[in-house]
C-alpha cells in the first residue's frame, strides 16, 4: 500500500487538477474532453482513498513510479496498456529521446584554454543524467554533471528542467555557490519533495584557476602528472533541502592537467557476475591514461568499462566527462 506521506501528496495533485478543470468548465461550457478528464481525476481520488492507487487494474502489480509521477492518472502498467496507448506510449517516447539529444552540449568542446568531451549512454530511451557546458563571453567554462532521482521519463523531465535552469542562470554573473544555491531553491519550489539531484558544477577560468560545486555527487577526479585526486562533497543534492547551501572548491590545473566527471551508473556497472567496476579501477584506467588528449582519456575509461561490463545489460545511465586545460602553445 501506498505511504501516508505519498498519497496525502498525490491526493493533493489530484484535488488542484480537478478545481482547474471546474473553473475551465465554468469559464468555457461542459466539453467532452474536459469531462472525461474529470471524470479521471475522481477516478483516480477515489483509487486513492481505497488504497488501491499505483496499482495496475489488470493484474494488481505496481505501475512504474516514473510513470506514476509523471501522470498521476494512468491505470495500467507498461505490460497491460491497451494496444493504442501502447502505441501512443511509444511515439512519445522516441519523441521524448529525441528532445533530450537537442539538450546534450557538442560532444567535443574546444575553446582556447580548455578542451571538454564527454560520453552519454541512457539505460533505457530517455535517461536521468544531466551534461551541459556552456561558453560565457568572458572566457570563462561553466561544465555540469548530474543525476536525477528516479528513472524513466519522470528522470528525463527533470534533467530537462536542470538544463533550462542553468541555461538561464549562468549569464547572470552570480558567483558559483550562489549560483548552485539558487538553482537548488528554485528545483526544491517547482518539483515534488521526493525530487532530487546530485550535481558536479564547475566554473574554468582561462588563467587556469578552476571553482567546484559538488552537491552530493561522485568525486571527481583531478589528473595531474604525479597523481590522481579524488575532489570530496562540498554539499547535499540540490533540491533536497530548499534552504540548503553548497560549499566551493577551489583548484588550479596546470596545462595539460584534467578533470574527470562521472556519474554512478559508471561505478555501479556490473560485470556478468555481478561485480560493479568501481572508483579504484576507474582511477588507475585514469592514471594511466594521463598526459593524453581528453578524448584519448574518455575513450580509455568507455573502453574499460565496456571491457568489465561485457555482454551485461547496463542498469542505469553513464555519463563520462574530461575538461581538460589546454597546453601552452
């Protein structure tokens, strides 16, 4: 059954819809769309006071939280759809795939002091990981890394919502840690409070001198000469707390030194006996392939892991991003 918390909050949604559609009926005359649409809305109220909420009318099971989240009507779950919304499910979903692509930055990034690459990988259509990079006019890189909570097209939403965030928060000029914190405020107000996202923010000046966020995401990796260092949490994931702030690590990268980002589903990716590749193995596929090109560097840890993984289906998106100081010329 469904938690207390959860279905005041559903019950909640549900309630705001059903006075929007009265007061559009009021305001326009009874329609046939609107009134089956309201007709769902008690629907799925009264699923909810019974307890039976979430639950696939066909065969009792679960229906996916991502798709539960993402519309709080649906009565079925993807195994029982009936074969229109079947099919209705599936343009929405390349269509869907194809508006994440049109987010994802170049996949190559030269600019005069720095290089940036990056891999993508969903697990399913649409993933919940979350890549930009962004070239301010005064030379400066803004490069991001995230993770959504949750899977599916819910995840995808979100990451779509990251990505226009930063997009308009980046040319105001705030300094990074404020920047983070009103981006963290503004994703806590707009979305539901089992939303979240772990973040890597960075900010690369063209002397070098490089600021981190981290919001409760993986460590970096900072590769120089003579060692690789992990880059700790400055923070909690945005959007967990609305009054939450995040700390700012600062670094210089000399030329040629780098910076590696990643999401979990690359630590977690299992191998066909269920061993996942984890931090230390990324970190000496990392060590060696220092003092390279950062598609040189990319290319060894996607190949490595591809290596591990084998044959076994991947359970969760991998993202994989270098930005890397340009040496001098």
């Amino acid at each position: 059954m469904m938690e207390l918390t959860e279905a005041n909050q559903i019950r909640t949604q549900l309630v705001d819809r059903r006075h929007r559609l009265e007061h559009e009926i009021g305001r326009i005359g009874a329609q046939p769309a609107l009134a089956h649409l309201l007709e769902e809305v008690d629907a799925a109220l009264a699923r909810v006071s019974a307890g039976t909420f979430g639950l696939c009318e066909e065969c009792q099971d679960v229906i996916e939280p991502d798709r539960i989240a993402a519309d709080p009507l649906v009565r079925f779950c993807l195994d029982h759809l009936p074969p229109a919304e079947q099919r209705a499910l599936e343009r929405d979903l390349q269509l869907a795939a194809e508006i994440q692509r049109g987010l994802l930055p170049a996949v190559r990034t030269e600019l005069p002091r720095w290089d940036v690459a990056y891999h993508y990988r969903a697990a399913r259509i649409v993933s919940g990981d979350y890549c930009d990079v962004i070239a301010a006019p005064t030379g400066d890189v803004y490069f991001m890394v995230g993770d959504v909570s949750g899977k599916g097209v819910a995840a995808s939403m979100l990451m779509a919502h990251m990505h226009a965030m930063f997009r308009a928060l980046v040319p105001s000029g705030l300094p990074l840690e404020a920047l983070v914190d009103r981006a963290s405020r503004v994703f806590c107000e707009s979305t539901l409070p089992m939303h979240y996202a772990t973040l890597v923010c960075g900010k690369a000046a063209p002397s070098g001198d490089v600021e981190l966020c981290n919001a409760g995401h993986p460590p970096p990796l900072l590769i120089r000469r003579a060692a690789i260092e992990p880059v700790d949490s400055t923070g909690l994931p945005i959007g967990m707390f609305c009054g939450s702030r995040v700390g700012v690590t600062r670094l210089t990268l000399a030329p040629e030194d780098a910076l590696l980002l990643y999401t979990d589903g690359l630590l977690d990716a299992e191998d066909a006996e269920r061993c996942p590749y984890g931090a230390d193995r990324l970190a000496a596929v990392a060590g060696r392939a220092c003092r390279v090109s950062p598609q040189s560097v990319l290319d060894a840890c996607i190949s490595d892991l591809a290596r591990h993984v084998g044959a076994t289906p991947y359970a969760d998106d991998v993202t994989v991003m270098v930005v890397a100081r340009r040496p001098l010329s």
